[in-house]
C-alpha cells in the first residue's frame, strides 16, 4: 500500500481516505469479510480501514498485516482506548443510535490525554510500544439502527472536547473517600469507587460502588461552530487545535481533494478547562 503520509499514519490519513471512499453503510461492508457482527465492532473495523486504507483489502490475513503495521495497540470492550496508532495518537471509538444521544464510558472518565502511567490501561496497552502520553481522538459514530448506516460521524481531541484529568480524578477520589468514611461497614481495597464487605448478618453478601461516567456528544458540544446539514445523508465533522494541526507534516494531503463538500475553516473554541478562554482550531467538514 502507498502510504501518502509517511512511515506513520494520522488524522489526516484517515480524514483523505474518507472522502475518497463512499462506504458508510456497515452491514453491506461487513459482510463476507469475517468481521464482527455488532454495529459497534462494525464501526470500529470502518475506523480501522480509514486510518489504513484497507478498504479495498480483500485478502484478511494482508488487512490484518498492514493494520499491524500502522497500529501498535489493539483493544477491548474492559479498558480504553480501542487503539493506538504506532508512534501517534491513541483512538476511542463510540457508536450512538440518535443525534442527541450521550457517549457511555461506563467506568472510565473522559480522556483529555492518555498516559502509560493510567490505571485503566492494560499492561498489553503500556508495553506495546514506548511511549509515556498520547493525544485521544474520539471517533464517535450516529448509525442508524434499522439500515446500520453511519448518518453521522467525527473526530475530536480529548484536548479540545474534555477537561483535564485532574478535574476527573479530583471528583472520583472526593466520593471514594467519602464513601470509605462511612461507619460500622467492613471495606476492602479496590480500584472502583468501593467495595463493602460483609453486608448481611452472615457475612455473605458484598456490595461494589462504581462509576458510570457518560458524556455529551460532540455535536451537542461543538454546536456553537457546527450544524449537521439535515438534508445530506452522511455528514462529517472534524476539529483539530491549531497547536496540534501544525505538528502535521501532510496537511497537503488535503489540498488534493477536489470535492466542493469538503471544508476547511479557521473557527475558535472553548478551552475545556476554562470556557473564558478561545483557542484557534480547524472546522472539517464533509456531507454526501
């Protein structure tokens, strides 16, 4: 495969191979190629291909490799993120069923960066390659649930979607403490928010307190500078920060796409961990 990019695949890979790629219907592209049935895994198979370009790879055993290639960490449903790419930034992938839905992250918080250092993370996760931090992107898909299309679908940075892990950790060890300071129960330790021993008279029965974080979607988030076009039946959006647009060495990548759908704008956003402030970002988009 011609890597247009370089040694190493990024946002701007995948954002190329989208446009020059008019698959959005995922039962039809999942069929006959051994992948999983669910639309979630689905849509992470699609996630896959844009980064790679492994539309068009018929042969698994050749997808797989070339996948392997730009791809140092592949994940699970327990422990984020689903993926990171090798020597680049580390990809969460959530499918919502309505445009207004929340993204479920069960017991993880939102991610601003991930860090090797994480308790979150799998030992596989902190030793596929070296690294210490990585930007998150979220890739969050609307598919339809009835013809398994992907009606809408972006990219935004934990950097520019979320707050700081602090804000996170700062909340979760407040009610962690909180809980454990509670009289006349038997506690044990545990990385939820807490585990209560011996609950009933003959010491049987425990209870677990966990952590269900959800968070809203980019759309809603990001309504202030975007608004899905109604009348399309696929829309794109995508916003990268200005500090981490310049870090690209491909961006010309984009110049190529002769497609009047295709957009890039200068817009400013809100600084997660202080809304006062606005940092210059790009606006992409793309609608069929």
């Amino acid at each position: 495969m011609h890597n247009k990019g370089g040694k190493f695949m990024n946002i701007i890979n995948a954002i190329y191979n989208l446009v020059n790629n008019p698959i959005n219907h995922l039962t039809e592209y999942n069929q006959g190629r051994n992948r999983a049935n669910n639309a979630g895994d689905a849509l992470e198979e699609y996630v896959k291909d844009l980064f790679c370009n492994t539309f068009d790879e018929s042969d698994v055993s050749k997808r797989l490799e070339k996948i392997g290639k730009y791809f140092s960490y592949l994940g699970n449903n327990s422990n984020p993120p689903d993926a990171m790419l090798r020597n680049g930034d580390a990809i969460e992938v959530k499918k919502i069923e309505t445009s207004t839905s929340t993204l479920a992250l069960n017991s993880s918080y939102p991610k601003h960066k991930l860090y090797s250092s994480s308790t979150m993370i799998s030992k596989a996760c902190r030793d596929a390659e070296k690294w210490n931090v990585k930007d998150m992107i979220y890739v969050v898909g609307v598919i339809d649930k009835k013809t398994n299309d992907i009606k809408d679908l972006c990219m935004v940075y934990g950097l520019d979607y979320c707050a700081s892990e602090e804000c996170y950790t700062r909340i979760k060890g407040t009610i962690k403490n909180g809980v454990e300071t509670i009289q006349g129960v038997e506690f044990s330790e545990t990385k939820e928010l807490g585990r209560v021993n011996k609950v009933d008279p003959l010491g049987i029965t425990y209870l677990r307190v966990r952590g269900m974080w959800g968070i809203e979607n980019p759309w809603n988030v990001f309504n202030y500078v975007y608004e899905r076009n109604k009348n399309a039946n696929f829309n794109f959006m995508c916003i990268i920060n200005e500090d981490k647009w310049n870090t690209f060495d491909n961006k010309n990548l984009l110049k190529n796409i002769n497609d009047e759908k295709f957009m890039i704008k200068d817009i400013k956003i809100k600084n997660p961990d202080n809304p006062a402030q606005l940092r210059k970002a790009k606006l992409i988009t793309y609608d069929k």
